[in-house]
C-alpha cells in the first residue's frame, strides 16, 4: 500500500550494485503520538550515504534507502506534537530517534544515547527498519523535527542538516570563537562547512588542503589562510600553532599524523569528522611532542541543531550545492559522483520530488 503505511523510495538491493536504485515501496513505523510526517522536496547526498551503500562501514538491512538531510512540508502531526504544525517547513537530519529518558539524553547528549535511532537502516522497536529521504515521505519524531528557518531555502539547507552539524558540533565544543586559532583539514562536503562556520564563529581559520587549486574557494569561504599539504615540508612554520585541527578528510592512511600533531599548541585536538572505511595505527610516542588528544564525535544535539540553522541564517551563510532531480539515475549519479569525487564543490542536493512523486499532502 502506498502513503500512509509507506514511503515510495529509491533503494539500493545489493551492496556489490551499490549505485543501482530501485523505486519501490517500503514501510513506515507506525504512527505515534510524538510523530511527524514530512513530505520530502529536498535531500542532500552525503558522504555517509556512499559509506553505507557500499558497505564499507559494514552489513545493512536491504533493501535500503538512504538520505539524511532532509527538508520538506509537514503534513500529518501527532496530537502530542508541540511546535511544528501541518504546512510548517522542515527539517531532519541524520538521528530520528532516541529514548530521551536517560541521563545522556536529559544532558542533551541524545545524538549518543545508546537507543538512538539512525534516519536510515536503524530498526526501531516494532522491527521495522528506517528508510532515509531519496523518497516521498520520512516519518520522524518531533525531538528531531527542526523548523527551517526562512532565510534558508530548501537546497541551502538539507546538506547542513548532517554535514553541518557534524562540523558545527565539535566547533563549539572545542571552544571556537575569537582568539582562536583552528586549522581545518580537507575542503570537501564537511571542510567547506568547517571554514564557513568556525570563521562566522570568529576563530582565525587556516585551511589546509591537497588540492591548491581550492585556495580562492577557502578564502571566500572565510578562511584567512591557505596551507597545501601537498607542500614539502608544508607544516614548517605552523609548529605550536594551532587550538585545535578539525580534520575533515576521510584519508588518514595517506597523513603522516605527527605532521599535524607537530602543529597543535600543548594539550591541543586533532578532531576528527571524516569517517574512513579502514582503521588506522598509532603510536603513543607520537602525541607526546605537544601532549595532544586526537578525537571524533557523532552529529550534534537539538540545541547545537537550532544554533547552527540560526547562525547560517541571521549571517546569510550558503551551501555550496549543485542539484540533481531525485530519480534512479539521479541518485545513480550523484552517489558515484561523490564516491569518485568526480566535481563536487562541495554538496549535492536532491530536488524534483513533486516532479517524481507528485503533490503530497
């Protein structure tokens, strides 16, 4: 049956034919009283999305859609739902789910509660698995339901709602703002986010990056310096610099990482926001130049949520987006497109969902 006891998605069946979609019908969890229903008009396509479809973070429940940034119009609310009502616009990102009852969740750490359930390929309770928004409706609970504030169009938006937060998190826990120094590393779909907010936070901002030819791009960005890695010797100079280094490159094997701790302050951070496939070695003698910690985080919380929209809206900060109508072959190619890095500066955005899937309410 189609909506409401499912969403007609585009769902990948096989990870060894990762970028060969299917459009097909798959179900939704059953309404509840907290519950919102969205009708999708735009999804960004990230880099967890290639992650998981390739299996490169491991097994996942198939058939599968995915897709976690996610913006549309609200169009069923439950009678327990407090502020978002049917016509508001709005958005999810990459958790739908928690318990919200556990000590993590009543500090506002929900995004780590050990009963939290991912937008796509999580199982809730029931058994019912959650499928993401390269389709026509997602199901949500209002806790992560966030209103999109009007200065933020769809296309704008939905890539900020996981890339986004994934970087503004960790910022504003590290401590960014004025008298900051912070480097970030790797200008891609995370990096552009990374220079973007940590300079409208006030930290002095120094992108190092492997492709020089990025350098106009980091500095329209925010950023008020450029540093190639590709550089011999690239890191002299920059010894002790830096507060903290967000590291948004999901190439560790190809980093020698004592380059990098070698530029942090005493007790600095080497965050990371990249996710690998591969693991990585270390050597504990390699911290013990600046006395450094090296770190990683999961998306961020409600209020880091509201922030950062709020932020990107009052100071007019954008996306840099291109579009591609959601299809199986729009999804075929923007998925490839980022597993190839194949001219992505820097996010992809789903659109055309009335086109596809018609007028929903």
């Amino acid at each position: 049956m189609p909506y409401p006891e499912t969403t007609t998605g585009f769902a990948i069946k096989d990870t060894k034919n990762w970028s060969s979609f299917t459009k097909q019908e798959l179900p939704l969890k059953k309404f509840e009283d907290h519950d919102i229903d969205i009708a999708v008009s735009a999804c960004g396509v990230c880099g967890s999305d290639v992650h998981t479809i390739t299996g490169g973070w491991g097994e996942i429940p198939l058939p599968l859609c995915v897709g976690h940034e996610i913006v549309g119009t609200a169009i069923r609310v439950g009678p327990k739902v407090k502020n978002i009502k049917v016509g508001d616009r709005v958005g999810v990102g990459a958790q739908i789910h928690a318990c919200l009852e556990c000590d993590i969740c009543k500090a506002d750490q929900e995004n780590y509660c050990p009963h939290q359930v991912d937008t796509y390929g999580a199982e809730y309770p029931d058994g019912t698995v959650s499928q993401g928004g390269y389709s026509s409706h997602v199901r949500a609970h209002e806790y992560f339901t966030f209103k999109i504030p009007e200065g933020l169009s769809d296309e704008v938006a939905a890539p900020m709602l996981c890339a986004g937060i994934t970087t503004y998190s960790p910022l504003v826990r590290l401590g960014c703002g004025p008298g900051k120094k912070v480097a970030v590393v790797g200008l891609g779909g995370l990096g552009h986010f990374a220079v973007m907010f940590a300079a409208a936070l006030g930290a002095e901002v120094t992108c190092i990056s492997h492709s020089p030819d990025k350098k106009e791009d980091a500095l329209k960005l925010g950023a008020s310096h450029f540093v190639s890695s590709k550089d011999k010797n690239w890191d002299e100079g920059l010894k002790y610099k830096f507060d903290f280094i967000l590291n948004a490159a999901d190439v560790l094997l190809d980093f020698d990482l004592t380059q990098y701790f070698g530029i942090l302050k005493i007790n600095g951070t080497f965050h990371n926001v990249g996710m690998p496939d591969h693991s990585i070695e270390l050597k504990l003698q390699d911290f013990a130049s600046t006395g450094c910690y090296i770190g990683t985080s999961h998306i961020g919380n409600r209020p880091e949520m509201e922030a950062m929209l709020k932020l990107a809206a009052d100071k007019k900060l954008h996306t840099w987006y291109e579009t591609i109508d959601v299809s199986a072959d729009g999804c075929k190619e923007a998925v490839e497109r980022v597993k190839n890095n194949d001219r992505v500066r820097y996010r992809f955005t789903l659109t055309g969902f009335d086109k596809e899937f018609g007028k929903r309410t």
